[in-house]
C-alpha cells in the first residue's frame, strides 16, 4: 500500500510515513492581540500594586509618628545575606526583642547593618502592632511623603493613554470599509 514490503530498503530522503491530525495555523493578529491585553493587564495590576504599597508606607510612618511608643530592641543575632550570585555580600538580617505591656516580642529589626548580638537598639513599634517597628534613628529621617505615587502615576497615565489609542485604533478599523 503506501509504506515498504518487509526486506525492502528505502531510500534516505523519502519519509517512512504521514502523520494524521490536524496542522497548526497561528493567527498572528490574534497572538498580537492577546500579548497586548496580557501587558496592559500586567500594567494595571502593577499601578494597582504600587498605589497600595505606597499607600501602606505612607500610612506605616504615620502611625509610628503619631502612635509609637519607644522601646529598646536587644539584638539576639544576626545573619548575613548574599546577592547576585551568592558570592557578593549584600548585608545583614537582624532579629532583636523587646518587652511591651508585659509581653516579650521577637521581632526582624529594620536596616542592613551588622549588630552585636546582646547590644541594645533604640526603636519605635505601635502598641496594636509591635510587627512594626522601626529604629528610632531612621524614623527621624522618615515623613510620609507624595513621591511614593510618582511612578504609579506615570504608569497610570501610559496604561491610559495605552488603551486611548488602542479606541481610536478601533474606532478607526470599525469606521473602514471591509
């Protein structure tokens, strides 16, 4: 029929049989289309994301100005932390305790320093929420601020202006004869 009698030899460069199914025809304006919604999608969801965070920031220092309560934080260690590849040191991690109300917390202590474990650091945490806690040192430094919403603003008004022209790109294709 179609295919080689047993002890027959065929040639090299002729297929030894056909495979059955359907073939694949890609839409390259469709595959366009779906990648441009994926991006835009992603871009919303990033501006989303970094309106929250630096909502969340900004309502976090806040509370520790209006709301904290100093406390002193004795280091209990400290571990270093790797980057890139593992072979850059990047800094360190660093856990500490405290006594609020009678409670002992343990608690990561902001920054990237290296502290001697036993050793006492000066903080600020909020008495509904000792998780938060920062130095008192760098609290000083530290004001809510506006310029957390600077790059989602810009992505905000590139993701708008993104789907105004994909409208007028519509609006126009639907306006031309077929």
């Amino acid at each position: 029929m179609g295919g080689p009698t047993p002890g027959e030899t065929v040639p090299s460069d002729e297929p030894l049989g056909t495979l059955r199914g359907a073939g694949i025809k890609v839409d390259g304006r469709r595959v366009g289309r779906v990648l441009l919604a994926l991006i835009v999608v992603a871009l919303a969801v990033l501006v989303v994301i970094l309106y929250a965070t630096g909502i969340q920031k900004n309502s976090q220092i806040t509370r520790l100005h209006q709301h904290g309560v100093p406390v002193d934080v004795r280091v209990s260690g400290c571990l270093g932390l790797l980057g890139g590849s593992g072979s850059n040191q990047a800094g360190y991690a660093c856990r500490g305790s405290f006594t609020l109300d009678g409670r002992r917390y343990s608690e990561s202590i902001p920054g990237n320093i290296l502290r001697i474990p036993g050793t006492t650091v000066r903080a600020v945490t909020v008495r509904d929420d000792p998780a938060l806690l920062e130095t008192a040192r760098a609290l000083t430094g530290e004001q809510s601020s506006g310029k957390v919403f600077v790059l989602p603003t810009i992505l905000l008004i590139l993701l708008l202006l993104a789907l105004a022209a994909l409208e007028l790109r519509r609006r126009h294709l639907r306006q031309q004869p077929s």
